[in-house]
C-alpha cells in the first residue's frame, strides 16, 4: 500500500457489461483516486438465498430475507453488545 493515496471505488449499473468497464480514473493533487466504472454488479438484485422468503410475490420491490451485508451487520452488532455486556460486568466488579 502506498501511503498517501486513497481512491473510491464507484460502480454504476449497467446490465450490458459483463465485467467492469472503467469510464474514467479522476487523480487530484492529493493523491485521492475517484474510479468511475460499469458493470452489471452494479445493479441491484432480489436476494433469493436460502433464508428467503416462500411468499415470494414477483414484485421487485419487495424484501426477501437478508443479504450478505444484513447478515453480516447483525453478527457485528451481536459480537459489540456482546463485548460491551462482558466489559461492563467486568468492570463493575473491580
């Protein structure tokens, strides 16, 4: 890594490109990278994993159970008020 530079990674849908197709790289003095890009990753989908709904109604506005980041959010969320739980009994008692 260098240090110094950052960049943003911004991707916009397009349902045609099946990779990224970098539109424009934008460099400022400060070293800081804006990466404007396409690809079909960048459009959003209806989650139809195993946690999802069986009332599926083909309405693509509808919610169908949790995604990866949902997921992954409240196993965060869990793990901090866990810790934060275990740090304050600990610290009652000393």
């Amino acid at each position: 890594m260098y240090p110094g530079r950052s960049g943003v990674l911004r991707i916009a849908c397009d349902p045609s490109q099946n990779g990224f197709y970098v539109d424009l790289v934008d460099e400022s003095p400060t070293c800081f990278y804006n990466f404007y890009v396409r690809s079909r990753f960048g459009c959003a989908t209806r989650y139809r994993g195993p946690s999802a709904s069986a009332a599926d109604t083909g309405d693509p506005n509808q919610f169908i159970g949790l995604d990866a980041g949902s997921a992954f959010g409240c196993i965060i969320g869990g793990a901090a008020l866990a810790f934060a739980v275990w740090f304050g009994v600990s610290y009652i008692r000393k």
